[in-house]
C-alpha cells in the first residue's frame, strides 16, 4: 500500500475512553480534508505547517463537544502570519460527515525561515462555539504560548475550561516513489474527565504564568493523568500517519492496561458554507454609494471566498440595502 492510499481509516475522527484513568480522548486522521484545504492556496510551506496543525486540532476539538452548528478556532498575531481561522460544522443529521474549512492571512514579504511557529509572534488563540440562532456565541482566549499550535490548546483548555488536555499531532507531505506529494495529519487527544478537575491544586507552573494540566490534578487524578501522558509519549509519527496501523489497534498498543473503550467514528470532509445569498448579505449593510466605489472597471462588484476560493460575480444593481434590482426572496 502506497502512502497516497485511501484507507479505511483517513479523515475519521475516533471517540474514546480510558476507564482505569477517567481519561476520555479522539484519534483523528486527515488526508482529504487537507487536501481540498491546501489546493485551494499557495502557501509557503510554515504557513501550510500551521494550517494543517490548526485543521487538525479543529477535527479533534470539534469532536469532543455536543456541537448543533459551528466550532471556530482563530490565532490573531502581530508576526507575519496574521492570522490562521478554521470552522467546523457539526453533521446535519447522524451518519453525515463534519465539515472543516480553514485559511490563513500572511505578509508573503515577512515570512522567514525557521519553525512555523516562529511566524506567528506575539497573539492569542481562541475558540469560538456558536450553537446557532437563538443562542449566544461563547468564545475563550489564551495567549499564544508553548511553541506550538497544539500547546496553545493545551493551556487554553487548562486556563478556561479547568480541563486536563493533551494533544499528540503528526503532519506533513508524504512522497511516493514517482514523485506525487500527499498530505497526510494524525493525531491523538487525551483530556480528563470535566469531573474529576474542577479547580488548581497549586500555583500556575506554565509558560507566562498560565495553568497546566498538572496545575489541575492532585492524588490518583494526578497519578492517572502522569500515567496515561507517559504511555502516549510513546507513541511514533507513522503510528499516527501511516497506513499500516489502525486507530483501534494503536489505542490497544498504547492504552491496554487503561481499558480503552472505541465508539463510532465521525467522518469529516472538506466543505464551505459560502454562497451567493451569503455574500449579497454581506453587501447588504452598504449603500448604494457604497457599492458604486466597489464596482469595477467592468460594472461588477466580484467577491473570493478566502475559505474554498469560489468566485463570486454580481449585478452592483442587485446588492446593497437600497438596491433597485434585489432578487425576491421566495
């Protein structure tokens, strides 16, 4: 089996228990999904490194919370990669797919050699969880920190959920023999159980002062968590990204004295929301004056998706809150 396979496995997320640790976690796999959201830009390959990590986090964040519409996850900086944002979007129906989009903004001029990380200088990650109309969107922010996307997850979970997380992740370009490039991201979650952390035991031990799994914990929770961290620490990038060990068959490899229990893995797919609807209303908080310094040379107003890259071209007579020629809504 060639790396650029299809295998049972690819762009599933894996819900599971540890029953001896009170540890719940996912194993997520992506080739697809990153690859219908990389063809859609040129990135420079630190920026492609940080999208692909940040796809990868959304699949597994996603996954863990009983979500009704959209997961976001954003970094904002003031480096040279300003900013990285990525949706998911919870299956309409059981037995349906999750989507993820996700893009990143960046100063081609400022990018650098180095790690990926180094790109984002100072900033903030955050999650945004919106459950749909009616509701109120809830966002949580952290300091960029820890020298990875995956860190900064990290210490977002343990500073505003007061949840014990880990993440292992694993993401890069394979090259098969014949030259073809395909991208491949696997990685494993672990996060205590909401009920077995509910405060700090000490003072905040992390980078800049923020909390720590281990900040959480004490006595066999402590003891738990230090066990189950150990034994995923052994765990190999081809375990994560390759096509010869399955999902279940690494858990057993890594957890089997924890009990690991599988349920049913979710599928996600690369998808975007984006629309003619939704970009006319975007437009319609302008006026039509507005709209006439948006028009082009050729008497269009054009908008691109940053997300997917669809294209969009409109009548300026149909866009704008005052326009006189405004499809009806049916």
């Amino acid at each position: 089996m060639t790396l650029g396979t299809k295998i049972a496995w690819d762009d599933t997320v894996l819900p599971f228990q540890l029953d001896n640790s009170d540890t719940r976690g996912r194993v997520a796999r992506l080739d697809g999904v990153l690859e219908g959201i990389l063809r859609q830009h040129d990135y420079p390959p630190g920026v492609e490194a940080l999208v692909a990590e940040m796809a990868l986090l959304t699949a597994l964040v996603g996954q863990t919370i009983k979500l009704r519409w959209k997961l976001s996850l954003q970094v904002q900086t003031n480096g040279p990669v300003r900013m990285i944002a990525t949706d998911y979007f919870a299956p309409k129906a059981d037995g349906e797919p999750a989507r993820i989009r996700a893009y990143a903004s960046f100063d081609p001029e400022r990018i650098e050699a180095g790690a990926p990380f180094d790109q984002l200088g100072e900033g903030y990650f955050a999650i945004l969880m919106d459950q749909g109309p009616d509701t109120t969107p809830y966002q949580g922010i952290t300091p960029l920190s820890g020298g990875s996307l995956a860190a900064c997850a990290e210490a977002y979970f343990a500073q505003s959920e007061q949840l014990p997380t880990r993440f292992s992740l694993s993401f890069g370009k394979s090259t098969e023999a014949g030259g073809s490039e395909h991208w491949r991201a696997g990685g494993i979650m672990l996060q205590h159980m909401p009920k077995a952390s509910p405060f700090a035991t000490g003072d905040a031990t992390g980078e800049g002062g923020l909390l720590t799994g281990d900040d959480l914990l004490q006595g066999d929770d402590g003891e738990n968590w230090s066990r189950v961290n150990l034994l995923l620490d052994t765990v190999e990038d081809l375990e994560m990204i390759g096509p010869q060990i399955a999902p279940t068959d690494l858990l057993l490899r890594l957890f089997h004295e924890e009990r690991p229990r599988v349920f049913d893995a979710q599928s996600v797919h690369f998808g975007c929301t984006c629309s003619v609807e939704r970009v006319r209303n975007s437009l319609s908080i302008y006026s039509a004056k507005d709209i006439e310094k948006m028009t082009t040379d050729d008497g269009r107003v054009t908008a691109d998706c940053q997300f997917c890259g669809a294209h969009y071209d409109l009548d300026p007579a149909t866009v704008g809150f005052d326009a006189p020629d405004a499809p009806t809504q049916g």
